[in-house]
C-alpha cells in the first residue's frame, strides 16, 4: 500500500527511517511569540519543497492560554489535519502532561530541560532543550529575551530532523520583510540549540525530513489573503467592516493590498476601507454603495452575520448587489471564537425575515478564495442581489499551498445596467421603464443608478411592497408577482453558478457510495477516499461550491447506491438543504456531521464510513 | 440658459421638482418641510439627478417620495439611514444627499449611526423631523419628548428628553441649525446653507404631530411652537452661482456689529442678523450653552446654532478618487495581470 495510514501510521512505525510523513504538535502558550517560530518551520518546509500545512488551533486570548500548531509534512501531498501527531514540541507546562499523553507509541516529545519532566513513557523518546543556559549564552538584550525564547525549539527541530540552517534564515528573512537585525537576532537562538543538540545529543527516533521537488511554482498563503486579493482584482471601492476573529486578517490584507489601487494619475485611490461602528453600520455602508453601483463588500463572522440580518433582507428584496465574507467560526451565540465551523449554512442561505434565499459561494481553497473573490462581485452586479461567501477559519487564518492565482478571465460584469443612452432605448423598445420589469424572463430587472442625467432615471428604493415600477404598493395581487419574479432570479442565479462555479465532482470510480461535502473538508475528504479505497470501499466525490444547490447533486444522490453528506457542523446544514431541494426519496442519503471546533481528519471520516459501510 | 417667470434657470417649473403624493395626515409639519425642500432646490436650480434622497423608517421618512421626483431615493433601515448615507456618497463622491429621519429614528434606534455619521464628516444634508412622538405605531413617546409631557394613550413621561442638536455638537458636527417646520423662510435658508456646507449638516426642524401631538402644552406642537420659537437671527444665504460656477458675491450693508458672516468652504456668505439674543454660532461653548439654556427655559432656539470650518470629508481622509466608480474604465479598478503576478512572488 502506498498510502500512509492515518489510523495505522502512528502505531506501526519501527526504527524505519520515515521521512516526509509526519506531523507535529507545537505547544506554546498564547502570546509569547510562537506564531514566528511556527510560520518560519512551515515555510521552511515548503521552501524544501515538501508538501505541507500548518494549523494554529489558538486560543480566544491575549497572552497565557494554552495554544496549539500543528505541522503536517506529507510526501503524499496530504494536508488535512492529523488525528494524531507523531511529534510534540511540550513549551507549555500547563498542558504537557495531556499533550505527552496524547502522543502514539514511538513518539517524539521535545522538552523544556529546566521543567526536570519525569520521563514516565517508555515508549517515546524524550529531549529536552536547556532553554535557560541558551538563553544565557546570547546577548540579547533581557526585553527581546522571552520573545525569542521558542527559537529554541526550532534549532531543536532542525538539527534532530535535518532541516538546513541556511534555509531556516531565509525563512526568517521574509517573515521579518527582510529585516535583518530581527532575523539575526532569532537566528543567534537558533543556531545555538542546533549546535547544542548537534554536540550533545543522540538521535533515537526514525523521523526525517528530505528535500523534494513538489512545492516548486507553489504559493504558501491564507485563504484570507487570498479572498483579499481576489476582491481587490474584483474591483471592490468599499471594504466596511467591524473587526471580529477569524475575518479581521481578510480586511488586514484588504489594507495591505491597498496601494494596487491607487490612480497613478491624480495619486487618488479607487478603494475606500472603512472601519465602522458595527456590523449593522458595515451592513449600511455596503448597500449604500451598492446601490451607486459602486462595489462594496465586508468581511465578519457568525455574530456579525446576526446583526446584518435585517440589511440582507432588504438587500435582497430592493435588489442591491454587494458581497458579504462569513469567516466561520463556532456558534450559537459568541460560541468558540477561534475555532472553525461550517455552521452558518443555513443560516445565510435564508438570512432576513420572510421568504429570503441567498446567494451563496462555498471557497475550499486559496484559489476558490481568490477566485470567487473577484467573481462574487461580478455575480452580485449580474443578481442584482447580495452574494455570500462562507469561508471558515480554518481556510481563512492558516496557511495552505495554493497554485499560484488566475488573473480574472473575463472583464468586470456590471449585470443590467441602463446609463442614459441605455435608458433611452430602453423606454424607445418598451414604452417605459421600471426598476423591477422583468423584460427578458429570467427574474432581473434593469436599473439606473444615482447621478444618471435623464429625466425618467430616478426611481425609489424600498424595504416595503413594491410594483415593477418601483411604486409603493401593498396589492396582494402586486407582492405575488414579486415574489415569483424573486423565484425566477433564483432560478436564473442557480443555472448561472451551476455554469460558473460548478460542483467539484469525481465520479471516476463508478462506485456506489458516494460522498458530498463542501469548503475545507476536501483533505480530509480526498486523503480519506484514499484509505478507503485500499480498504475496498471505493467511493466517488462531489464538493458543491454554491448555493442555490445545483442540479447536478440531484444526478449526484440518484446515481449512488449510498450518499455521505460529510460536513463540520452539528446539524447537518447542507444534509438538509439536499433535503429541502431534493424531491426523490433520500433514505440511502446518511448525514455526517462533526462540528468539533477542529478541521476535520481523514481518521474521522474512515471511521464514519467504515462503521457504515461495515467492511 | 434663458429664464421665464415660471422657470428657474435650469429651465424647471418648481412642479417639477414634486414628488409622489403625500400619504401623512393633512397638516402634518413633514408636508411643510418637503415644500421647503422642493422650494429651495427649485430656486438653487439644482440639477435632481445630482442628488440622492435618503432615509430611515418612520412618517418622516417616507417623505423623499414626496419631493424631487428626478432623484434617486432609497427609503432604508429604521435608524439606519446614516450608514446607506456613508456607502452611497462613498461609491460615487460625485453625488449630493439629502437625508431626513425623525426623532425615533435618529434619536432611539439610530443615535449610534447619527453619531458616527457627523464623526466622519460625510458631506450631506441630515434633516430631522422632529415631533416627539412614534406617529406610524400610534402614538408612543420618543426620545425627545418632554419630561413630563402627558400622552392620551401613554400617560406621562418621565424621562428628560436628548437634544439632538447637542448631541450633534458632542459628536463634532461643523453645520448644527434648529427651526420650526411653520417658519418657511427660516427652513429655505437654512437648506439653502446646508446644502452648500462640506461636511454633515444637521439640521433638527421641530415638526408638529397634528394626530398625536399637537397639544398646545407639547414643546413639539404648532400653538408652542409659535409662541416659544425664538428665532436666534434673520438668515441670508449669498451664494455663487449653485450650477454654473462661482460669480462674485456683493454683500448688503448691514449695520456693524448685528450681522454675523459665516463663510463656506465653496464661496458662499451666510449673513447672520442678530435678533433676540446675542449668539456667535462659530463659538461651540457659546452653542452648547444658549441650547442648554433653553431647554431650563422650556423655549426652543431656531437658526444656525453651531458652525466651523469643515474638516476633512470621509472620502478626503480616505484619499478617494472623485468620481462615480461604476463609470470608471475597468483599468482604474482592477490592477494588471503583471500586478497580481508581482503580488504573488511575495507568497512563493
């Protein structure tokens, strides 16, 4: 089998070199400088071109609490997070003892020396870094001293699993934007574990890195950045926002991608940023905007989504574009602010009181994220509607290997827009125009917007009743017609994204179970397939991308024998919209939910169809 | 352009400057205001198509139905108006706004908004229709009802009421004015000023209730409003020219010492004739104060209150480009193919 076990892997090892198939756990605790330590491994890896992924798993704190990072290197190119790792580095001593624990027979646990930790596993190799004497040797000045603390563990780290040096000081290098003082100060810590462990220590454990050649041409970033860039070759002109974990690193980079938007005639920027008061004042800003056809997005998580559910309605039902980010994370309520969820599906799909359908857009990868970043804004012009995308924080805050991104194939798509010239034709062919006509039959109307300088031009925009002429009305005959012109667009927006933004789909294993999912569950999911497979238990795979629910997972459900519906929530959201959709019998569709805070583990997703599947 | 005697000088009767119908009970004082509104805009000459009508919820802010037929509207949010405010002058600088939202919507569900929208100086016109009560749900007290005042079907209140024109100045507003929906002169300059002012101007005009609150002992009344209103000077708005560009201004001669001339940022005077009592508007003490005063004296103080040099507009702080972003060549919001290849080296 050429396939790492992920249930076998961790038990099974001998004094076999293993190398390139592994995983960490990095325990630190919050706020004392581990994410630099952490990011220069990953990046490190990457640079020696090993598959890999890095996830924090951090705490809703400032300084103190217990934080986690995993690091997954995988020649294989898997990237879900593992159940179990192999390797811990032990810096926080209030968790140690369970992080120790947590470790699988043959497993590696890096150490403090000045705790003097009772060695009570035999079946584990144990080293332990004099933190305090190497701390000693260098003349870093007292201030800078506990924040460079955790380089001890990477020189650790590096010498124990063959990482070069040089590499690890280019890594640093472009963490500190080529400040060298910084980097050289990091890297005097460094450097001492490494000769320390190099002289002084016994390698006992079969774990190793080796440069590869499968990260060549890739990119390491976060779903955030990416959905940022994505938005600023959108051609977004507001970003209005009120900062909530996980979606403040979205307009973070907003910022700092900014100066790509700047005139280089009149030195004037076409991007305007505005940190507002709440969401509900973000919510405003947007559809303000919008509505002048500029675009305008925010970016927010499931409390904020709560406050913006008043404008989405009305967005909705006047017809106003604008794009939304939901970076999930755990609900109800505040819930667990820094963990990952895909529990708002729901939620935002149906968001605004009365009969409201959303449009939403489900990115899995960096390149969906930068993707539909610039799409969602062309959809939304075309929908006249609001466009959700539903990240998460798992895809948003950690780094991923990424292609690198596709510049936008086609121009900026403004939808049905009517300037004067536009307009005046418009009244020539159909006696007269009105904001919500439905001329062509697919539920979109043509609008003006503010500023256009022809007498019929104006029209009122409202939340209340309204005819195709955009008067106030509150005819039950009216509201009806409305609300089926409202259906067609549905209609009209669910064929466009089964175009657009079709479904992932693999049905190459012509098998009989099939699974569906959505967003960051994809490694999981693939690496799962996989194990499966050499189980016997072949299976074939479809990854929807948008809601309204595309056609094709009705085909999907109808051509399989037995349906999984894996996703990381508690209720089974997209389980029951299939249902809400799907007209035919569902009794082979089995829901799997999770919504454990983690990002999922193909462990998980094996013992869930295994226990089904009965093999 | 050629004008007639029943034209302004863009060629518009003032009926075109008309709205809907109005839908609010006959003598409302928002019928009145919106006449004020069309008045003015039709003897400013103002292009309609350069303006947006905005709004919260509320009787008061159904009213941009009723007036400048030629402008974009949008009826919005309960006391959400300010931040659709902020999003529609942020996508297309280019455009002027008129706003109206009542004293619920501004001063309950919306004070947060109403804030925010003066801290950031967004240059537009906020009209308030006050009248102390909910008309649409029937009559309820709001905010700025008088401690004290009775209520058929609520009896007393008891809570002091919040004086949004102070508010306003707390929260850094450069253009406060207060008047009374009855003094139709008073309202047209003052609309005439605000318009032209650069930054949020925020004008509170006390509009009787005919339905709900129209008791001669209400602050907020027609029979008190007459009596109580003491009008802070006689305004004059001297303008260049609001269409074609600036043209010289001559200003009358007023004796020294009772006229006030506040200057604005586009060239226009204000001339400020002092009557009953001797206020400088351009002292933020002094307004807080006289406003103070006449709330311990149960009397309501009309005209422009408060003003200074505008600040920075949002859109200038942001460094924004003035234009309509929806007109602009695809180049000037979406960078190169070589500026996302750039970008991404810094990820490899």
């Amino acid at each position: 089998m050429v396939i790492s076990s992920p249930l076998e892997s961790a038990s099974s090892l001998t004094q076999t070199p293993i190398i390139n198939d592994f995983a960490f756990t990095v325990a630190t605790q919050n706020g004392s400088g581990s994410q630099t330590s952490n990011n220069v491994l990953v990046k490190t890896l990457f640079d020696m071109g090993i598959p890999v992924n890095g996830k924090n798993l951090f705490p809703s704190n400032i300084k103190g609490l217990p934080t986690w990072y995993t690091i997954r290197a995988s020649k294989f190119g898997y990237t879900a997070r593992r159940y179990q790792t192999e390797i811990v580095v032990a810096y926080n001593p209030d968790t140690a003892a369970e992080d120790i624990a947590k470790l699988p027979e043959n497993g590696v646990c890096i150490l403090p020396a000045d705790w003097n930790w009772t060695h009570s596993r035999t079946d584990i190799t144990y080293y332990e870094v004099p933190v305090k004497d190497l701390m000693a040797k260098t003349d870093i000045p007292s201030d800078f001293k506990k924040r460079v603390e955790n380089m001890t563990y990477v020189g650790a780290v590096a010498q124990l699993f063959s990482i070069p040096l040089d590499m690890i000081y280019t890594a640093l290098l472009a963490n500190f934007n080529g400040k060298a003082k910084a980097a050289d100060m990091n890297m005097q810590v460094i450097r001492l574990a490494y000769e320390y462990f190099e002289a002084n220590v016994e390698k006992r454990d079969p774990y190793r890195f080796e440069p590869m050649d499968e990260t060549r041409g890739k990119i390491l970033i976060t779903g955030n950045e990416a959905g940022a860039l994505g938005s600023i070759f959108g051609g977004v002109n507001l970003v209005a926002w009120y900062p909530i974990t996980p979606s403040t690193s979205l307009v973070d980079a907003v910022i700092s991608f900014k100066h790509l938007r700047t005139d280089p005639e009149t030195g004037k920027s076409t991007l305007a940023v505005v940190q507002a008061e709440d969401e509900l004042a973000a919510a405003g800003m947007i559809l303000g905007a919008g509505w002048t056809g500029a675009r305008a997005m925010t970016a927010t998580s499931g409390p904020g989504i709560s406050l913006m559910s008043e404008f989405s309605g009305l967005a909705y039902f006047a017809e106003i574009p604008c794009v939304i980010w939901d970076i999930t994370r755990m609900g109800p309520s505040t819930g667990l602010p820094t963990r990952t969820s895909q529990g708002d599906l729901l939620f935002i799909h149906f968001l605004g009181h009365g009969d409201t359908r959303q449009i939403v857009l489900m990115p899995g990868t960096c390149e969906e994220a930068f993707e539909f970043g610039w799409r969602s804004f062309d959809i939304a012009d075309r929908m006249q509607a609001p466009v959700f995308v539903a990240s998460d924080l798992d895809l948003g805050m950690n780094n991923w290997m990424a292609e690198p991104f596709q510049y936008p194939t086609e121009p900026i798509q403004r939808g049905k827009v009517l300037d004067e010239e536009g307009l005046r034709s418009f009244i020539e062919q159909h006696g007269k125009w009105g904001r919500y006509m439905d001329v062509d039959g697919d539920g979109v109307g043509y609008r003006t917007l503010p500023g256009t300088d022809h007498p019929m031009a104006a029209y009122f925009t409202r939340g209340t009743g309204h005819n195709p002429m955009a008067t106030y009305s509150e005819r039950s005959d009216d509201w009806i017609e409305n609300m089926q012109r409202l259906h067609r667009k549905i209609e009209t927006a669910r064929a466009l994204l089964e175009k657009e933004i079709p479904p992932v789909v693999d049905v190459s294993a012509g098998a009989e179970v099939g699974i569906i999912t959505f967003g960051t569950n994809e490694p999981a999911i693939d690496e799962a397939r996989d194990y499966l497979a050499s189980r016997g238990i072949q299976t074939d795979y479809l990854r929807v991308r948008a809601l309204p629910l595309p056609s094709a997972v009705t085909e999907f459900i109808q051509s399989h024998q037995r349906v999984y519906v894996v996703e990381n929530n508690f209720d089974g959201q997209l389980c029951q919209i299939i249902s809400l959709e799907h007209k035919q019998s569902l009794e082979h569709v089995t829901s799997l939910a999770l919504g454990d805070g983690l990002p999922m583990t193909a462990h998980w997703v094996v013992e869930q169809i295994v226990a089904r599947e009965g093999k | 352009m050629g004008r007639t005697a029943k034209t302004n000088k863009i060629g518009l009767t003032r009926e075109e400057y008309k709205g809907s119908k109005s839908t609010l009970c006959p003598g409302c004082g928002h019928d009145s205001i919106s006449n004020q509104i069309i008045s003015t805009a039709y003897e400013m000459g103002i292009e309609q198509h350069r303006i947006v009508k905005l709004s919260g919820i509320g009787c008061s802010s159904k009213t941009p139905a009723y007036f400048l037929g030629r402008s974009h509207g949008f009826n919005s949010l309960h006391g959400r108006m300010p931040s659709v405010a902020t999003g529609a002058l942020m996508g297309n600088p280019e455009l002027h706004a008129i706003a109206v939202s009542g004293d619920g919507d501004t001063g309950s569900i919306g004070l947060g908004q109403f804030k925010h929208v003066i801290r950031r100086n967004v240059p537009f016109v906020y009209v308030i229709e006050n009248n102390g009560v909910y008309g649409l749900t029937k009559g309820q007290f709001s905010a700025t009802a008088d401690e004290g005042q009775y209520l058929k079907y609520y009896g007393k209140n008891h809570m002091p009421p919040i004086d949004l024109c102070l508010e306003a100045i707390i929260a850094g507003a450069t253009f406060v004015a207060r008047s009374f929906s009855g003094d139709a002169k008073q309202v047209q300059s003052l609309l005439q000023a605000a318009l032209r002012h650069h930054g949020t101007a925020v004008i509170d005009i006390i509009s009787p209730c005919v339905t709900f609150n129209n008791d001669p002992s209400s602050t907020k009344s027609y029979p008190y409003g007459k009596e109580h209103q003491i009008a802070l000077h006689e305004i004059q708005v001297l303008a260049p020219d609001y269409v074609e560009g600036k043209e010289e201004i001559t200003i009358p001669e007023y004796d020294e010492g009772e006229v006030i001339e506040v200057d604005m940022h586009d060239g226009t005077v204000v001339m400020l004739k002092r009557l009953a009592q001797d206020h400088d508007p351009r002292n933020r003490l002094q307004a807080i104060s006289a406003l103070e005063q006449a709330q311990r004296d149960n009397l309501f103080i009309t005209g422009l209150i408060y003003y200074e040099e505008p600040r920075q507009t949002l859109a200038e702080t942001e460094n924004l480009l003035h234009a309509s972003f929806a007109r602009l060549p695809d180049r000037l919001n979406r960078p190169s193919e070589q500026a996302l290849a750039d970008v991404i080296k810094n990820f490899m």
